[in-house]
C-alpha cells in the first residue's frame, strides 16, 4: 500500500530544499532503456494527488505492490494535493527533492510548460522500448507530445496517460423523481429542470468558483455552440480567438442568468471544489457537473439517494482529455524504474482494475470490465471519442489561466463585473500567455 507522506517535518524539509535549489535540467534522454531493470536495494519516489479510493488510487496500490515484486525496488509514496503540485512543479523538479515519477496535469500550461523549461524527461526511448504508442489512440496521444515551445500535439513524448477523462452531469436520481423531472436530452430541458428546483425551494447546481467546477462549466456552455475549429483555435493557437463571440458570450450570459435566477449560489465564490462535490453526495445539491474522477467518490460516498450520470445535453462537446499524465523528471534518479512502473500501469491486470472501480482504462479489454456502473460510465466516454468530442479543458492554453478564469468568473457570480467585462479582461489575459508561449 502506498504510505502517505505528509507531516509537517516532509514539507518544511522540501522547503528547504527548494531553497537549496539546484541547476536547469535538460531535454535530452538516454537512448538505452532497461525493460527489467534491477531494484534491490533502490527506492522509487513517487508523488501522486489520487485518494485511496479512487479508480485510480485503487490501482496504483495494486500497481505499487507488483512493480515491488517484479523488481525489487520499495516504492517511497508521497501524497501531494493538487494545488501543491501545480503550484510548486516548476521550483520543486528543479531541485534535488524532484521525485522519481509523478502524475501531472496534462496541457500546454502545465506540462507542456515544464516539458519546454527542460524539467522533464523525453520519454521517446521509453515509449519505443515498451510500445505504449500502440496502446493509446491517437486522440489520447495529444497530451502525451509536446512541441519545443511546450504546445501539446507533437514533438516528443514527454507524458504517458493510463486512463481517460471527461466531465459529464451528476445527478440525483431521488430528487429529479421527487419533483417528476426526466433526464433531459436538450438545453431547453436543462434549464427546465434547473427551474423546477429552484421553484420548489432546491438550489440545483452544486458549484465553486474558486476551483475548477465552475470554470469548466463556463467552458460547456461555449462548447454548446462552438466547433471543432473554434476548440483548436483556442487549445491549440491555430487561429485567432475571438472573446467577444456568439460561443463565450452565451457562457457568460448563462452563467450571469443562473446566478441572478438562483440557480447558482452566490456564495460558490468561496467555495472550492471538494465543497461542491460533498454538497452533491450530502443531497443538499441534486446536481454537479463535474469530472469523471468524482465517480469513485460518489460510488463509496453517497449514502442516502440514488443517482446517475448523463452527457451535457444537446453538446457534442465537452470538456476531457486522456486522464492526467506519468511524467519523469529530467533529476530522477531512478529513471528505469520510472519506465517500468508506467508499463505496469499499462498492463492489462491493472487497466482492468482502473475499469472495474470506476476509471477509464485506455488499454484495457472489454470483456474485463465486469461492474455496471463503470460499463456506463465508460460507455459515456466512448460516445464522447466517437464524435470526436475531447475538447480538453478551459485553463491549458497558458500557465497562470486556470487563476485568471476562477478569479473573472468570481466576479461574475458576484455582480462586481458585467459579461463583456470579463470576457475582455479573460481575453487580454489569454492573449498574453498564449504570446509568451508562442513568441
């Protein structure tokens, strides 16, 4: 089991070594990969943001315990939260406190920004070595490759995902019965079941806009009217965006009209998003739209109602991507071993595991996944990939959007800023990032 790594003493000694720091690391990888490397005596340090009870907390356990067998290497586990690592990646992997393997968020602000700063390791070799390109469809692949300037899409790999991910709505199933609400198909019943609620006293979405829930639905709601361009447009800087257009200011009406008709709370601007995923598995919210890897929550959490998931309707694009991704950083020690616990996780006993406790392996066998929930959920996404409708997610194109999108959005919800304003100050602050990338 993996053992969770985060008094006080672990944190002030990584600030010291932060301030200790140590030189730039580079792009350039070995050529010669070991495909079963020796670990006695050798310790893998490996830092991850997944609870234990998550799909994919489940199976990294599982996967510890075989790489530890087939290579005799102990595996040193570190929890980190989220915002720890994205907070602190850059300075942290530019230190002699780097791990040896991590999971990171994929995408040009996040690794693609690290993968350009020479702090990651180019995985080319590895990926060869051990065929993973053959595993992962091509549409997966786009996270996994970033170009010189860190753009995602091409150049070399320089993360490996094992799992897939999107964002769909959680609903309460007791609570749409109650109130004689059927699972909508269309936007127009969408916001009739929102008002249903709110008519009967129910505030309907389970929000946060100091984290990512609201952003992403921000997003939804422009891809509701955008297209497959206007998405490459904005992740992957093929042409020029536009803030002001018929997509982002339907986004930033809706949300505004939500907030003022209260089927949002204005309060989500202090709440961040394990606030709005508990006031959905509490009942206080019937419905949350967020990601796929709440589902596991949800599966153990939810105690006193049934529920269910569904696609945003009437889009046929959503947020979601491959899942976050295995990178290894150029100041790894253990470089080999980092390769070997990535195949593991790509092996067919621990995709099957991610499938059956509510992930979405990306190279497991049908007949493996056996649960009926994770069928559904998986089906879901596969309809998502069959209409090419992976629009990644709001904050990628630059390092610092995913703060400037909750803090706009924060002043949206509070009235302080109207819909064009923020629209043209996102846009200033997008333009600016995405110019200091491509410059």
């Amino acid at each position: 089991m993996r053992k969770r790594l985060i008094a006080a003493g672990a944190i002030l000694a990584t600030t010291a070594l932060l301030l200790a720091g140590c030189a730039s690391g580079s792009t350039s990888s070995s050529t010669s990969v070991s495909k079963n490397p020796d670990g006695k005596g050798k310790t893998l340090t490996l830092w991850d943001y997944e609870s234990d009870t998550s799909a994919m907390g489940i199976a990294w356990n599982a996967a510890i315990k075989k790489f530890e067998k087939e290579t005799g290497a102990t595996v040193k586990f570190e929890a980190k939260s989220f915002e720890q690592i994205r907070s602190t990646a850059s300075q942290v992997l530019n230190s002699n406190a780097a791990p040896d393997i991590l999971e990171y968020n994929k995408g040009n602000a996040t690794a693609g920004l690290l993968s350009s700063q020479g702090l990651l390791t180019n995985l080319d070799p590895a990926v060869k070595a051990y065929g993973w390109d053959k595993k992962l469809a091509s549409s997966l692949q786009t996270t996994a490759r970033y170009s010189a300037k860190g753009v995602m899409g091409s150049g070399h790999y320089y993360g490996i995902p094992n799992y897939g991910e999107f964002v769909d709505v959680y609903y309460n199933k007791d609570a749409f019965a109650k109130y004689n609400i059927a699972v909508p198909t269309t936007f127009a019943e969408f916001e009739a079941a929102l008002k249903t609620f709110k008519d009967n006293g129910v505030t309907p979405l389970a929000e946060s806009a100091a984290e990512y829930p609201l952003g992403q639905l921000f997003y939804q709601l422009a891809l509701s009217k955008a297209t497959r361009q206007w998405v490459n447009n904005y992740q992957l800087y093929t042409g020029k965006v536009d803030w002001q257009d018929k997509d982002f200011t339907f986004a930033a009406d809706t949300i505004k009209s939500w907030v003022d008709k209260g089927y949002i709370s204005k309060d989500s601007t202090g709440l961040k998003a394990e606030d709005a995923g508990t006031a959905f598995i509490n009942g206080t919210n019937p419905i949350f739209y967020s990601g796929s890897w709440w589902y596991g929550r949800m599966v153990t959490d939810v105690k006193t109602f049934d529920w269910g998931t569904f696609l945003f309707p009437g889009a046929k694009l959503s947020p979601g991507s491959s899942g976050n991704i295995w990178v290894v950083p150029e100041n790894s020690k253990n470089k080999d071993l980092a390769y070997k616990f990535i195949d593991i996780t790509m092996s067919p006993e621990i995709q099957a595991l991610i499938g059956n406790s509510g992930g979405i392996p990306v190279a497991a066998e049908a007949a493996s996944i056996t649960d009926p929930k994770s069928k559904e959920l998986i089906d879901n996404f596969n309809k998502l990939t069959a209409q090419d409708g992976l629009a990644f997610y709001p904050d990628w194109p630059t390092p610092t959007f995913y703060d400037q999108l909750n803090a706009g959005l924060q002043e949206l919800v509070n009235g302080t800023k109207s819909s064009k304003d923020v629209l043209t100050e996102l846009g200033t602050e997008y333009q600016s990032g995405v110019d200091d990338i491509t410059k």
